[in-house]
C-alpha cells in the first residue's frame, strides 16, 4: 500500500526531465513552439505559453517548475503574477466605467479623489491611461525613500506616498513618462466611482462575464492562492542552475498584481476578436493611442504599446515584477495572439513571444531587424579634489518622501547612504551634476543658491524628475 502511495505521490509532483515538460497541458502544441522553449527543462524555473490563431487554441503548455521547494510543474492552470500586463484591464475598467456614465475622462481627477495635491495643471483620468500625467512612478520614489522590492508595498501605502508628493515631472498631457502610479490612482478613482473595491468592480465586469475564474487582483499580499508561481532570479551564471526566490508582497492595483493563469488569459486575448467584454466601440477605444497636447501621437494606447515587428502591426505589453517576466503581444491582421508568462527574471519572454509569432508567420514578415551594436554612450568622469567634493557635503532630506541622505567624502569619493539603501557612489559627471550607481541615483544634480552655497539637490531620471532633497545641515 505504501509503494502505491508513494508512486501516486511522484505521478502528481515529481519531474525528471525534457519529456515532463508539457505535464498536465491537455491540449495541442506545437513542436517548433516547443523548440522555443527547449532551454527550461528539468529542475529550473520556466515559463507557460498560450496561442491562438483564428480564434482557436493552437498551442497550451508549461515548461519547469513554479514551485521548486516542491518541485510542482509549470501548466497552462499555474497562476502567475502578470505584473504589468495588468494595466490594459485597468484601462478597460476605466472604459467600462465611462460607458456607464460614472466616470468621465476628461474631469479633473482631484473631482475624484481630493487627496491629490493641486500640482497646478489639470490631471484628468485619460492622462492616467496614456502615461502623460507627469506623476512621478512609485518604484523609483520609494526606492529614494528607503523601500526595498522585497518589502510589503500596498496599494494604500503609494497613494499615501502620491499624496505627499509636491510636484509632478512636466504638464499633463505635454509628454509621455512610463508611471505606474498613474494606474493606480486610476484604480482609486474607479473604485470611488463605482462604490466597489478595485478587485471587485473587475471582477464583476470583466472576469465574470469572460468565465476567468481563477484570475483577480491581488489586494491582500498574504492570501492564499492555490496553484500559484513562485518566483525566481539565478544566482550568478544561469547555465549553473542555481535559483533563489525573489519574494513578491507587491498589491499595486491597476498597475499590476492581477493574479491569472494562461488558460484564463487567453479567454481575454479572445475577447479582442468577440467584444463579449465592451464591445466592438470599447475594443477599438483600447487601440487608440494618446495624443500629446503638442499634437504628437504617442505609442501608447489604453493598457497597450501600438508597434509593428518586421512588417506586420502588433499590440500588446510586457511585465516585470519580483522574478515575473510576461509578454502579450497580438497580431490583429493575421488574428494571432501570444502570451508568456515566465517565473524567473532572465527569461526574456518578449523576445520568445517574437520567436513563437516567426512559427506561425514567417512567411508573412519582412527581414529581421538588425540589432543595436549594443555600445553605449558612457559619460566620462570628472576628478574633483576631496576639498571640492566636501563643498557637497551635508544631510538632506526629502519631505515628499520623509526620508534623509548623509552625504560625505569617503577616500576621495562622494558617498550618499540611507539606513535602508545601500551606499551610492556618487561621480561627478559636469557642474554640479553627479551619476550614481545604484538604481535611484542615475542623476543627482546638486542646487545653489543665489551666494552659490549648495542647498539641496535633485534626482532625476527616465520617470522621476527634479525630485528635491533640501540640505537641512
């Protein structure tokens, strides 16, 4: 009785190699797809894949393992945090919303949600959906403030951290800056609008109605989900195979966090063929992009980037979070949809989403494009003298973020440490202007007053600028 059990045991969760790799799929696939794939065997982080062409499925399955402290397979019914993929239900929400007559899109979102500071300019909802807000994004910022990945990041605390906030990066509506703080005040303006929670106003009009029943937004870190991804990073060189785990305690509503699986998810790529959720007129809403008040037409749409990949139009988003790497990406002309979802973070899932679209339309595409030579332009650094450095020296702080620098001359470099952060070195790179390394520095530019002592200075880069940090001593 025991041996039985124990066989029974190793059927249900026990994988050895390339021949389990599609374990518990049960439905068709594609051996060139699979090629694709072929690198994610054996007791390794993977990924699952859904296609569908013409309205069918023509390939479902799971490569590796979600689980690897159990040692559980990757299937088309694992869920997987999606991360920033999440943001075209958002806008979808937002659309629905609008066509029931309870938000409008061009009101001024403090209508909404008076939290908001009065940054001057008007920040109505449509320049949430377009990125075109100027609103700082919340991954830098609270980087900046101490906040680590890893730490427990709710939904609650970035609008605490958006509503401390004291400017924004540019006029609404003048540019396009990636902000997933956007989304999420979107999603908070949803929820006031509607009466319902965030997770329960998608639920109700867009998971339901499509039959996705195993997908919702995450507003609890600590709920458990069954059947649910770990996720991974490698240690050193990948071709070592040794993996640590890169806890997710992300709720960031809109922008993120829904909770899904491939077989849900390819209900939603089906919807873009049937409209059986908004419709025809909101379907078509989804693919228009946003308009700058310059007149310039941006690529981003509503929740999707609007491209083309060797010839052919193509839609879709990517997303990254904790070790979650995922890739949507249709097709619309040859009515082709592709979704990857991978649990480890050098996966690469839109490159592989490209290689599976070359499976099915090789014969349709143009040359391949040439790659970037892949050299950068390197600013050089300046040498200054430990007495010249010291002219920067001091504590400053943030009061947007509540949070202190010390920065000091240590062995003929500028240092700046936080007593969360790590320390960051800090080069001078022109006047006044230094580059860090790490990820929150990328510009520091310190600011003088008019008898040209150093009272501050600012952070800038692709999706937060001119973020102030007063000298206090």
């Amino acid at each position: 009785m025991k041996r039985i059990l124990v066989f029974a045991l190793c059927l249900s969760g026990c994988v050895s190699g390339p021949e389990s790799q599609s374990a518990g799929s049960g439905g068709p696939t594609n051996t060139d797809v699979d090629a694709v794939f072929a690198d994610l065997v054996g007791m390794r982080p993977g990924a699952a894949v859904g296609v569908v062409m013409d309205g069918e499925v023509v390939h479902r399955a799971g490569y590796g393992i979600a689980d690897m402290d159990h040692g559980i397979p990757i299937t088309p019914e694992t869920v997987f945090d999606i991360a920033s993929i999440s943001k075209q239900f958002g806008a979808m929400a937002a659309l629905l919303l609008e066509a029931q007559g309870r938000l409008d899109l061009e009101e001024d979102v403090r209508a909404y949600v008076p939290e908001l500071p009065d940054f001057g300019p008007t920040i109505v909802p449509r320049h949430l959906i377009h990125h075109t807000s100027g609103i700082r994004d919340w991954p830098h910022t609270m980087s900046l403030g101490g906040v680590e990945y890893s730490d427990v990041i709710s939904f609650e605390k970035i609008l605490r951290m958006l509503y401390q906030q004291r400017a924004i990066n540019f006029p609404p509506g003048s540019e396009y800056a990636y902000s997933n703080t956007g989304y999420n005040l979107l999603a908070r303006t949803i929820e006031v609008q509607s009466g319902m929670t965030f997770r329960t106003y998608t639920q109700e009009q867009i998971f339901a109605p499509l039959g996705m029943t195993r997908t919702h937004f995450s507003d609890d870190y600590l709920e458990i989900v069954p059947g649910r991804a770990e996720s991974y990073a490698p240690v050193g060189d990948e071709t070592d195979g040794v993996f640590r785990r890169q806890i997710n305690q992300l709720t960031a509503l809109a922008s993120s966090s829904l909770n899904t699986t491939v077989d849900d998810f390819i209900l939603w790529m089906k919807n873009y063929e049937t409209g059986v959720v908004g419709g025809e007129e909101i379907i078509g809403k989804m693919l228009r992009r946003g308009v700058l008040t310059g007149g310039d037409t941006i690529d981003y749409a509503h929740g999707l980037t609007v491209g083309a990949y060797r010839g052919l139009v193509n839609f879709g988003h990517g997303g990254s979070w904790a070790g979650f790497r995922t890739n949507f990406v249709r097709f619309p002309e040859e009515n082709l949809s592709i979704i990857v979802f991978c649990n480890f973070s050098t996966c690469n899932p839109a490159g592989r989403a490209l290689e599976v679209a070359e499976v099915f339309l090789e014969d349709q595409m143009g040359p391949i494009p040439l790659q970037p030579d892949g050299l950068d332009d390197v600013t050089e650094s300046l040498s200054l003298s430990d007495s010249e450095l010291r002219e920067y020296s001091g504590h400053y702080r943030s009061p947007e973020l509540d949070s202190t620098y010390e920065v000091f001359v240590e062995s003929g470099r500028l240092v700046a440490e936080h007593w969360r952060n790590p320390r960051s070195i800090l080069s001078p790179t022109g006047d006044d202007l230094f580059r860090g390394d790490q990820r929150w520095f990328p510009e520091v530019r310190f600011v003088r007053n008019q008898p040209g002592q150093v009272v501050g200075f600012t952070v800038t880069g692709g999706r937060v600028r001119d973020l102030m940090f007063e000298r206090v001593q």
